[in-house]
C-alpha cells in the first residue's frame, strides 16, 4: 500500500458510481485505482481495480436510500488494497451548478444545501451524488468534501448562446441553456491544448450512453449541444434529444399522458432505443443489422453531424472535431458515419488509422482533422480537488 496521501473520488451517474483512487504526489494527483458499484446489478457488486488486476466483491450490505451500510461496507473494500487512512479528501462530480457554481468548492453544510437546492434541474443526477455526499458525511464527518460541477466549464458561454426565446422574465429566474459534460470536456480542452496547438477552434463529441458536443474556442466553452436539462441536443441511449415541444403538449392534452409518463419515455424509452425498438447499446445496434437497428443509428450519426455545423456557425469555423467517451472512442463505424456526412467539408477518412482508433482518423490531406482522444472525468475532479486542498 502507498505511504503518501490520497484523495478519492465520486463520479455518479443514475444508476451507477465509479470511484478513483489517486496519489497526491508533488502538488499533483496520479491514478491508483478505480472502483465500480452497479446499482442496477443482482447481487450488488463492488468491482475495484488496483494495477492490472481487478476484483469483484458482492456487497452484503443493504440498499437503503442513505447509503450507510453500502458506504461503509465499500471502505472497507477498499482499506484490502489502499491505505484509507491516508485519504484528504473526497471529490464528487455534481450535474448542476446552476449560476451560483462556476467553479468547484468545498461542500460544507451550506454549500450542500445549495447543492440540493438545484435538484429540480437534474432530478435524475443530482440526488444521486447528494446521496453519496451524505452517505460519506455521516461515516467521516471530519473528511474534507469537495464539488465538481459539470455546468462549470460552460459558465465561458455568452448570454446569446444560453437564452432560449422565451419571456425574460423566465431566463432571469434560471430557465436557460446550461450544457453538460463539463468535467470530460475540460479534460479534452487541456490534451487539445497540449496537442493540437495550432487548432483554435474545434468541436469535441462526448458520445456514450449520455452523450452530447461542445464547441470549444482556444479551449473555451462556447456552446453545448445539451441546454437546460441532460434531454436535449442529440439522441442518446434512451433519450431522444431535440424534441418538439409540441410533442409534450401532444401527449399531455391529447393522449392524456401524466407528466410522470411523460418523464419515463422522455428519459428511458426513446433514443436508439426508441428508434430501434431492439436495444438501447449502439454496439448491439451494429451487430443486430435490423432496418430497425440501422435506422437508429443512421439518426444518432446523422444529427451528430448537423450539431457539428451548427457548433460551426457558433464558432465562425472549423479546424477539427475530437471524439470522445465509449462509442466516440471505440467505435469506429460510428465516427465514420459522422464524418462522412461532413465530407463535404473536405473530410477524408483514414480507414486504416480509424479502425485502430488512432490519434488521428484524417489523412493528410482532409482539410479538417478529426481524432480520437480518452476522456477522463476522474482526473479532472481530482485536480480541483487538490487545487482546494492546497500541497500542504
């Protein structure tokens, strides 16, 4: 076990955490480890990972709403392969910022309290990572607790791009574009920074089972395909992205829909796997080969693309776009569907380079580059964590 300070952190989704182990080593974070409870799996498992091996360990604690018994029983997971007496602090990844966070903070009991004030903007995220913040709170109470937020990185948007044509009064009281993803999207900013240095302007596609683009200027957010809430821009796993209002109203009026049916096909039954009637996974999209299957596909790759023109007019150019997060990173059928409806731009696919997921997916000669670049949240929120903890 590592004799030097370590700091954790909480990455949680609605259904899942995953938890990174990290050293804190010359004012900087390096990566032990990770750990993964699913909380839609039977039984309960926490996996954890510490250099090439990985362990699974099914949970005998009880599933309650606080948490108490899974937080402690993951502890002491943990303690078998880190020392965690050694932990500082624990950072969480939080959806929503709102206005009030622009940057991460400390999660004191009123910064908590502000935290849970923003639920009714993510009610599917937030109370999830509320849940762990308490959870951990009541067994170390004395553990300094910090907040990262994915609706930070977008706070460099202009008023213009975040306003919805809407009465003002709505947008003053909050009801604006936001944009998500924040946390993956700082971390591309900073290796686009690093190497792509001659390329100001780019558009970096964050696809996975939540998946959106972001239009980033000199590594600055200047628009987000997500807005007021994690169902639009694009479609997603099981959502469906832009969506005509008129659509809600449709359901409700008409169809006699509740807001809380509403609220589930908005959130778990559209998509890919709305489209495709066969499977939310774009993987098993690929391998199904149904019209149904490629139907839905063709629709994600399709309005991929007309976000990317769209970020374009935003941005005033293109010099590249990134792929990001699970499909943007191992899917090469995906990123070559996307690119080939932007060919007209002067895209040219490198095959070879594409299919090994390569750096770099254009030839030499494609006026715009594209490229594959892993993500990391876990990283990101580490390094906040740290820059408020100071070396000491």
């Amino acid at each position: 076990m590592p004799s030097t300070d370590l700091l954790l952190t909480f990455n949680t989704g609605s259904s899942t955490v995953k938890i990174g182990i990290f050293a804190i080593e010359d004012a900087k974070v390096r990566r032990l480890g990770k750990g993964m409870i699913d909380f839609r799996a039977e039984p309960l498992t926490f996996s954890v990972t510490e250099g090439p091996k990985t362990f699974d360990t099914p949970l005998e604690a009880e599933l309650t709403d606080d948490l108490h018994a899974v937080i402690d029983e993951t502890f002491a997971l943990l303690s078998q392969h880190f020392d965690i007496g050694a932990v500082r602090a624990a950072g969480h990844r939080v959806v929503h910022g709102g206005d009030r966070f622009i940057e991460a903070t400390v999660l004191d009991d009123a910064a908590i309290d502000a935290v849970d004030a923003l639920t009714p903007l993510a009610p599917l995220h937030q109370p999830q990572a509320l849940r762990f913040i308490r959870a951990l709170k009541h067994l170390k109470p004395h553990l300094t607790q910090t907040a990262s937020f994915d609706t930070a990185f977008h706070a460099t948007q202009t008023d213009l791009v975040r306003r919805f044509a809407i009465p003002r009064a709505l947008h003053d009281e909050g009801i604006k574009r936001y944009g998500f993803h924040g946390l993956s999207y700082k971390f591309i900013a900073g290796e686009v920074g690093r190497r792509l240095l001659s390329k100001p302007k780019i558009v970096a596609a964050h696809l996975g089972s939540g998946a959106s683009l972001c239009a980033l200027e000199k590594g600055a957010s200047r628009d987000c395909s997500m807005g007021f809430s994690t169902l639009d821009g694009i479609p997603m796993a099981t959502r469906p992205g832009w969506l005509d209002p008129g659509v809600i109203l449709h359901l409700q009026q008409q169809k006699k829909q509740s807001v809380d049916q509403v609220e589930d096909m908005l959130y778990h039954r559209s998509g890919l796997l709305g489209v495709s009637d066969i499977n939310a996974d774009s993987r098993d999209l690929l391998e199904d080969g149904s019209p149904q299957a490629r139907e839905a596909l063709d629709l994600f790759t399709l309005r991929i693309a007309g976000e990317i023109g769209r970020m374009s007019v935003t941005l005033g150019g293109l010099d590249a776009i990134v792929f990001t997060a699970g499909i943007g990173e191992h899917q090469p059928q995906i990123r070559a569907a996307v690119l080939q409806h932007l060919s007209w731009l002067g895209l040219a696919i490198d095959e070879r380079a594409n299919a090994a997921n390569g750096f770099t997916i254009t030839t030499p000669a494609s006026r715009i580059t594209a490229h594959v670049i892993a993500t990391d949240e876990e990283q990101i929120i580490a390094q906040e964590a740290l820059s408020i903890l100071g070396p000491g």
